[in-house]
C-alpha cells in the first residue's frame, strides 16, 4: 500500500502543480459567446468571446457601430438604462459570473467604466467629482488616494471652479482620475482620445499607460484611434458587425495587411484610390 501511496504522490502533485499554472493563466474578464439585444428586438453582439488579462492593456477596436461601446456597457451592468439585455452568454470577472448583476454591485467587485464623453458632473468642482468616485468605499485611505491621483493629473489640483469650465484635456484627466478613486481591479475606457489634440491624445495615453504600470490596473480600451490605442496596449480585438473578426498581440496586429491598411494607413502602394476599398466582411483573410 505505501508503494502505491508514493507512486501515485508525483502524480498528483503534477496535477496539482498543472491546476495552479491554468488558474495562473485565466484571464481576469472573460466574455463567452455573448449577445445583446436591444428594445427585445435589435441584435447588436453576436456570440462575442474575449479574454483580458490580470494587469494588461487590451484595445478593442472597430468602426463606429461594430459594438464596442455595447460591450462595455455589458460588462459593467449599464445596458438596462438603454433597454438592453445581455440575452446569450456569460461574462466572467476573477472566475464569477457578473451577467445580470446591478451596476452598483459590479463597480463594489472592481469594474469601473468610464464613459465615453467623459459625463463628469459639471456644475460640482474637480475635487468633488474624485470624491464622488469613491462612493463605494468606506475605508480610510480616501485621503491617500486623492493625493496619488492628484500625482497623475496635478493640473486638477489647480482648478477650483466648476468641471463644467475645464478643457476637454481635463475634463477626460478628472474622468480617469475619478475612476481611480474607485480603487479598481478593471477600469473600462470608451473612447479617451475623443475630441481631443493629437498633444493631449499623447499625453492622455501616456498617463493611462503609467497608471497601468505603477499600480497594476487592468484596461479594457475601446477607441477609434488604433494608432494611439495600439502603442500603449498589450493585445487587441477588432470587432465588426457584433463580433470579433481579428485578435492577437500588438505586434501581430501592426504587421497584419488589413490592419495596416483600415486602421493604420500602412497600405502605401498597394492601394492607389478608395474605389477598391472592401469592408472586413468581405476580406478572405478574415475568414
């Protein structure tokens, strides 16, 4: 019996050892054939499946309509305010089922979204909009984080009227710092280039991607902007019409024709005019 006993002991500590490595791996969300409708009648995702890992930047990109921005809503709850439904699917946050779960419970979880034209409350002041983003907590290091959000975007510190007077720079810096003040696992960003400078488009990513590295917050990026979304993030999705048409690492998709030549403007000679230009769907590389 003891024979048995110790032959079998190396086996199960390679089980053990090989279960710890696949934990190790699973992504921090996970999205599994989802699909959302709108109004019970309007299809809007169609069987979307991705991973975001523990602490990396993933940019989810796509035209206008392709259903970023209806992914993200799907994730942090806030699809029953348009009357959306996640109808098929499942959407996993650190192994647990979030699919149906209230907003405010979700944001309690981890996940803060921030919305896509920045929705600051524009008549409260810089300083109170970062504190309301910590409505959730109830510990007492409140004060320490204002103060390291503060670090990030010092320009807030200096402006005592009301949001509503700062430029579009700021007013995207305070909704980033007010998803800070959330302490959060996942932060969701729709569109953080949108309205802004090519400088403070720069500036912006920048700061987001410092923020991922000094404190090991994980960002799921939608944003229009490949070029500045793909030099800050790890990995990407490229949605059409509901789905996911293309996926892989940052340097997989720089290198890939179609990227280069819809998102990236790479395509140099090989397109002389728009009159041969095809959509996605209609790409055999896709396929």
């Amino acid at each position: 019996m003891s024979q048995i006993t110790t032959l079998e002991r190396p086996a199960q500590e390679a089980d053990v050892r090989a279960e710890g490595r696949a934990e190790a791996a699973a992504p921090l969300l996970a999205l599994r054939n989802v699909e959302v409708v709108y109004d019970d009648v309007i299809l809007v995702l169609r069987g979307l499946s991705l991973d975001v890992p523990a602490g990396s930047i993933t940019a989810l990109l796509g035209a206008n309509g392709a259903g970023k921005s209806t992914t993200l809503k799907a994730i942090s709850g806030l699809l029953r305010s348009e009357n959306g439904e996640v109808t098929r699917g499942e959407i996993q946050f650190d192994g647990s089922r979030i699919d149906g779960v209230e907003p405010d419970l979700i944001v309690r979880r981890g996940i803060f979204q921030v919305m896509e034209g920045r929705r600051i409350v524009a008549d409260m002041t810089p300083m109170e909009n970062l504190r309301l983003g910590a409505f959730s907590r109830r510990d007492r290091g409140i004060a320490d984080d204002l103060e390291r959000v503060l670090t990030y975007f010092p320009r807030l510190k200096e402006r005592t009227g009301a949001a509503g007077y700062l430029s579009g720079g700021e007013q995207q810096m305070l909704a980033i710092g007010r998803a800070l003040m959330a302490r959060p696992r996942l932060i969701l960003m729709d569109e953080p280039s949108m309205g802004l400078s090519p400088l403070l488009v720069k500036e912006v990513f920048g700061i987001i991607r410092q923020i991922n590295r000094d404190l090991g917050v994980t960002i799921l990026l939608v944003e229009q902007n490949a070029r500045a979304a793909l030099a800050v993030a790890d990995r990407g999705y490229i949605m059409e019409q509901g789905k996911v048409v293309l996926d892989g690492s940052v340097e997989e998709l720089r290198s890939n024709e179609d990227v280069k030549e819809f998102y990236l403007g790479g395509a140099g000679d090989q397109r002389k005019t728009f009159k041969n230009l095809k959509s996605f769907k209609r790409r055999k590389r896709w396929i």
